[in-house]
C-alpha cells in the first residue's frame, strides 16, 4: 500500500514537470550579456555561463519524434547587436564525422547543426544558418509561400567549427543587422528552431521540437522565443566597391579571322542600406554582373522550347522572396547587361513589398508558343521594372498583387497580376493568380522576328500587339500519409510574360495526381516507400488536344542514404504542324504515342562518396524527322570528397536516339568535371571543364533539313579559377578561361576564345 501510494507520489511529480521542462526547451527567453564573445569553437568566454541551453534530441526525420542516439545541446545568447548560438554535439564514434573544407553553400553532404529564425512569427520566412563541424557555412531562406529554399541568401556572419574528443562545437555570431525584424516592439517575438544532421547510413534530422510529419508546414510549428529587449539593426549600411579587369581574344573560325583583342578595366559600387530593420535599399552602380563560376552544361536536343538556366549575381539574388508568386514571373537573367539598378524590399506588419528597376544594354526575350517557342535579341536598351506587395490576413491566407514593365524604343511588355493563398486546413492549401498582358512591337521589329523566328513564332508575331489573360488555379492536400493535387492552368493566345521564363501561351492544361508514403521502423532496411502519380492534359484555346500524359512513380530509401525513383510516362503527344501556315492543331498535327520508362538511383557507398545515376528507355517524337524514335538516356553522377580538402564531381550525359527500324540519329554526350582544392574555409582553387560531343547521321534526315545540322559537333569549354573569400561581399577572383569547337569544316576541336578576368570587392560596413 506505502509503495503504491510512494509510486503514484513520483508520477504525479514527473507528470507535473515534463510541460515544464519540455516548454523550457521550445519556448524561453534569450538571456542578456553585455560582453562580446569571440568565435573561436572554445566556449571558454564567460558570457556562456549566462546563455540559455536548448536540449537536441528528437528526430523528425526520416522517423516522426523519435529519441535522437545522440546528444546535441545548443546554447544561446544576444548583447543587443549580435545572436549568439553555440553546439556541443556529441558523438560516440567521433571518428565517422563527416566534416570537409568547402566553399559557402555548399556543406550539405557533412555533419552539420542549424538555427531556423522567423523574425516576425507569421511563418512566412525563415532564415536557415547551417555550420559543419569545421565552421563552412551555408545560409538559406526557407518560404513557406512557395515551398522551396534558396541558398542564394548571403549574408555576412561569424562561424567556428571544431572537431574534439566527444564531437564538435561550433560557436557562431549573427549580427541583427542581417535579420529584418519589427524593431518598434519592446520585446521581440520570434519562433526559432534548432537542429542537427546526423548523416551516417540514413541522415537523421535531430531536433529540439516535435514536428508533426502530419502538418506539412514546418515553419509554422517552430517554438516562441522571446528578448531582445529594445534591439535595433543600428547603422545598417554597406557599400561595396567593386573593380574588375579583364582581357579576352576571340576569332570567327567560320571565316578564319585572325585574333581580336578587347581589354576591359572597370569599377563598380554596391549599396545596401537598411532604412528600417523592416525596409532595405538595395543599389548598383556600373555593376559587375559577369557569372563568375561556369554554368553547369545542359544538354539541347531534340527540344522545341527554350533552356532555362538558373540566376546566381548578387543583386538579383538579394530578397528575392519577396517577389515570389504561385506562378513565378521573374527571371532576372533576362536582365543581361545593366548599367545600373535599385531595390528596395520590405515588411510592416502583414503588408510586405519589394520593387526593383534596372536598365539593359541590350534585350531579349522569349517568343512563346504552344508546340514551340524562340529566343529574340533586340539590340535596344530597355528599361525593366517590377513591384510586389502581400498583404498576409493572417498565417493562413494572404493576397498579393505583381506589376513588371519590359520597354524598349521599338517594344513594351506590361504585365500585372493578383494572386492569393489560403489554408483553411494544416493540411489544404488553395493557391490562384490571374495574369494579365499588354504587348506592342513596331512594325520593324514584328519583320526582324518574321525572318528569325520559326513558323509558329511568325505566325503569332501579326498578333503580338495585343492584350491577353492567363490564370492558373491550384489545390494541395497533404498529411502523414496521402498526398493530393489538382491544378489548372489557361494560358491565352497571345498571353506575354517577358520579364518571367514564360515559353507557353494559347494553352489550356488540368493536372490531377496523388499518393500514398508508408514508413518502416527504424530497423527497416527500406524505412520509407512512396507510391505516386498523376494525370494531365494540355489542349490550347480551341479545346484541340496537344498532349495527354500518364505518369506512375515508385520511390524508396534505405540504408546508405540509398534513393530510388522508378517509374513511367505514357503520353500522347503532338510533334508540330503538318501545314505550318496556320496555327490550327486540329488535323493539322503529327501525333504519336510516346512511352518511357525511367529510374534514378543514389547511394553513398562510403562517407565522402556520392553515386547517382539516370537511365531512361523507350520511344519518344524525334521532332526534327516528325516520326517515333527508339531513345536511350544514361547520366551517371559521381561527387567525391577525396579528402577534407580536395573534391571533385563529373556529370555524365549520354543521350541516343534511333529510328524505329534501328538507324542511327542522334548521338550527344556531355561531360562536366570540376575538380576542386579548398585551402581553408575562404579559398579555393577550381578547374572546370565542359564537353559536348554530338553526332548526326544525317543520311538518316529527311533531306529538307540536313543543311540545318552539323553531322558533328564538339565544344570544350575550360576554366581555372582561384578564389578568396573573407565573406560574400569582400572577395578576390583571378582566373582564365577558354573554349574551343569542331564542326564540319574543322577537322579538330579549334580554340575561339579565350580570357583572362580579376575581380576584387571589399566590403564597408558603417
């Protein structure tokens, strides 16, 4: 009876403490020092002593709020300018840390800890600070709006990394002035979040939270943390002078010109200026906006519509959030040559903004189509602008509206948009934004574009000086188990979007899909199978049919951090026009019957070595011959950290495509190498090459077209950069680059370019 009355004594203590103890782990106050604290991964300072410790011990994924097997606590404090956050992770084989030099961004293959900060409690944003054992940083914001991460973020702060006897520690220094934040409240509300990737034979997400695998926004889960009393971002402004030199050489092979030589020599400023902790000026004056590091190769053929090739300069990349819509509209690379611009971006309250204005020395833009589309250059300035504004009526519902301007002296392009987002669930989301265009081209430029473009193109081209609408209406259910989406997208006929990667106009398009995840315990040797698919079908504005499509996925994963997704397209699809003086698809078509089967497969067959590889079979539309063709698709991936300072990573494409009758057509393979040295966390030294290789057996053309191709082609492009970085804006590059090709009249690959570049930017914070 005394043991009874004992034991139920001591549960109903435990009982009444666990909300304690586990709220003092997610929610809290940050606790207050007036010393600074030096970055060095030693926790020796005293300041320490008064930090808050957070417990790291709940996995939430791949499991769902399961014990972590390893220890993590986290420590943090502020001093009214400056976010402190330390790590002490433990390790029982501190041998199997996974930990490498590498430049920013760019340590997600490594052990790593985290702190996710929403500054305003909305979850809306959050921003991601990610540090390796060794101090390598990456910096990301997650949307919850769009439901993607951008790594593009860079902002300046302080890292220390350490491997020890235990683990690591890792200490680090967000200075306020990065973060934007309602500085008008006395005590600050934010929701904060941190974790521990724990890579090994699966990669564990460690967490001080319980995360709900039933609620698919996270964000919104993360605890409330309160302090900072009376913080201010303070002084926030950067300038950043920038000078760069170059000299290049190139030569016309086709004419077998001699050499010519260009030098460039040239300085630039780059302005940040935080007006508000919630409005930042952004500004460039005779910017740099050269891509520094070579584009990834991209493979183009057999394709009627153009590439689209990711944004990576700094000014476009700066809180570019802020612009985001359910339908992107912008894609500042096509912003090519600007001699100046200015940003601004914002949040008061629900209201945020941002609107940007650039100049360009020349313009591009897309034709769109719905079988086809074109890249035109104009030799003209423009000018280009956008606004956005959200208004957020809370967590669950927002509206917002888009305006983008594209003009020129010969052209305009004004587009202007409204869209919303709506939640009435954790787990449904309603999205919808209705687009409309305004498009005028002189009379000069509609016959520039009728003897560049392809017949569709010069067709719609007597239609361009127009307005039209397009819309696009989205639902998402998803919870722990079973996923759902339905979309419709209606695009008009001469629908534009020229600030936006839009190639698709007078099309009509309804996508149905789901399925269904099981997860296995953590003993399983497949710990999680997701079975998936979905329906679509395109027509354009007339109802006429250009595609339909049926596609089926199997995912897996298991151990080795193994992924696998295997699956299968059967679609209906239209090849181009028979008759290509009128736009009519309706009998007018070649239609065929495509089917594909495909796999992607990935493992780690030990630490610091990554194996993927693609393979795709069966019968796709050789657009070129307007005819079915047998296709082979092989990409193997290889990413090899060979020690903790030098990596490489080759990409391998291989794309084959046979008639029916098993006559060769096409042959292109691609090879893209980089080969990487990292001195320290700030330098590196890379040698990139890209190689394309393509082979036409054009006895196998229909003769109308041989002319058009090369029956072999060959490009090799190189580049040796060496690079310093104290942070992202204060900088040192030196590098040379050059390319070479071989075509039919060349009997080898022939260089036709080469350069020799610097760069050297310095950062003023004041």
């Amino acid at each position: 009876m005394n043991f009874s009355f004992y034991k139920a004594i001591t549960m109903a203590c435990v009982l009444i403490h666990m909300p304690i103890v586990a709220d003092d782990n997610v929610n809290f106050s940050i606790p207050t020092t007036k010393k600074s604290i030096k970055i060095d991964a030693d926790l020796t300072d005293p300041a320490w002593q008064k930090a808050h410790k957070i417990n790291i011990n709940n996995v939430t994924w791949p499991s769902e709020n399961t014990p972590s097997p390893v220890k993590t606590e986290a420590l943090i404090i502020e001093d009214g300018e400056v976010l402190y956050v330390a790590f002490k992770a433990f390790d029982n084989n501190p041998e199997e840390i996974r930990a490498n030099l590498t430049d920013r961004d760019n340590n997600w293959n490594d052990d790593k800890v985290a702190i996710k900060i929403d500054t305003y409690g909305d979850s809306v944003l959050a921003y991601q600070f990610f540090i390796n054992p060794l101090g390598t940083q990456s910096d990301v914001i997650e949307n919850e709006i769009t439901k993607q991460e951008s790594a593009s973020w860079d902002v300046i702060w302080d890292s220390a990394g350490k491997i020890t006897e235990f683990g690591y520690v890792v200490e680090v220094a967000i200075p306020l002035r990065n973060l934007n934040f309602n500085d008008s409240l006395d005590i600050q509300k934010w929701k904060m979040e941190f974790v521990r990737f724990y890579p090994r034979s699966k990669e564990l997400r460690i967490s001080n939270l319980q995360m709900s695998h039933n609620n698919n926004c996270w964000i919104c889960q993360m605890g409330e943390v309160t302090g900072l009393k009376g913080a201010k971002q303070g002084n926030n402004f950067t300038a950043v002078p920038t000078f760069v030199s170059g000299s290049s050489e190139t030569r016309d092979l086709d004419e077998t010109t001699d050499w010519s030589s260009e030098s460039n020599t040239d300085v630039g400023l780059d302005v940040k200026w935080g007006i508000t902790p919630d409005v930042t000026l952004n500004a460039t004056f005779n910017p740099d906006f050269s891509q520094v590091e070579a584009d990834s190769g991209q493979l183009n053929v057999n394709s009627t519509f153009a590439l689209f090739t990711p944004e990576k300069r700094a000014f476009f990349l700066a809180n570019q959030d802020y612009f985001s819509t359910p339908v992107n509209l912008i894609y500042t690379r096509n912003i090519n040559a600007p001699d100046y611009g200015a940003k601004i971006t914002g949040k008061t309250g629900a209201h945020s903004f941002g609107a940007f204005a650039a100049n360009d020395a020349s313009t591009s833009f897309l034709l769109p189509g719905n079988l086809s589309s074109n890249l035109h250059e104009l030799e003209e300035k423009s000018t280009n602008g956008v606004f956005r504004y959200r208004y957020a009526f809370n967590k669950n519902a927002s509206l917002g509206t888009t305006t983008t301007i594209r003009e020129s002296d010969s052209y305009h392009n004004y587009l202007t948009s409204v869209d919303g987002k709506y939640k009435p669930t954790e787990n449904d989301t309603f999205d919808v934004q209705v687009m409309r265009s305004d498009t005028s081209m002189t009379d000069t430029l509609i016959a520039d574009i009728k003897a560049d473009a392809s017949d569709e193109q010069v067709l719609r081209a007597d239609q361009i000086n127009t307005e039209d609408l397009a819309f696009q209406i989205q639902y998402r259910h998803e919870n722990r188990d079973w996923f759902f989406n339905a979309r419709h997208e209606n695009t008009g006929e001469n629908f534009r979007a020229d600030l936006a990667f839009f190639n698709n106009s007078d099309k009509v398009k309804n996508v149905i899909g789901g399925g269904r995840t099981w997860r296995g315990d953590d003993s399983d040797w497949l710990h999680r199978i997701q079975l998936s698919g979905d329906w679509d079908r395109t027509t354009n504005q007339q109802g006429d049919q250009i595609e339909q499509e049926l596609e089926m996925y199997l995912n897996l994963n298991g151990p080795n951090q193994f992924f696998s997704r295997t699956g299968m397209i059967l679609r209906e699809n239209t090849a181009g026009r028979i008759d290509g003086s009128t736009l009519t698809i309706k009998d007018n078509t070649y239609v065929f019957d495509e089917q594909l089967y495909r796999t992607w497969n990935e493992f780690k067959p030990m630490p610091n070595l990554w194996l993927g590889n693609f393979i795709q079979v069966g019968e796709v539309i050789d657009y070129d011959n307007k005819q079915l063709a047998k296709n082979l698709v092989i990409e193997p991936n290889i990413s090899w950290n060979i020690n903790t300072h030098l990596s490489t990573r080759l990409t391998y494409k291989y794309n084959k495509l046979d008639d029916l009758k098993g006559n060769s057509l096409l042959t292109a393979k691609l090879t893209d190498f980089r080969l990487t040295y990292q001195f320290s966390i700030r330098s590196f030294l890379r040698l990139s090459m890209v190689y394309f290789d393509i082979e036409r057996s054009l006895e196998n053309y229909n003769q109308d077209i041989r002319d058009d191709y090369d029956a072999r082609y060959r490009n090799l492009s190189t580049q040796l950069l060496f690079s310093y970085k104290v942070n992202p804006q204060t900088l040192f590059f030196i590098g040379y680059s050059d390319g070479a090709k071989q075509d039919d009249d060349l009997n080898s690959l022939t260089k036709n370019n080469r350069s020799a570049f610097m760069k050297l930017s310095y950062a003023w914070l004041l």
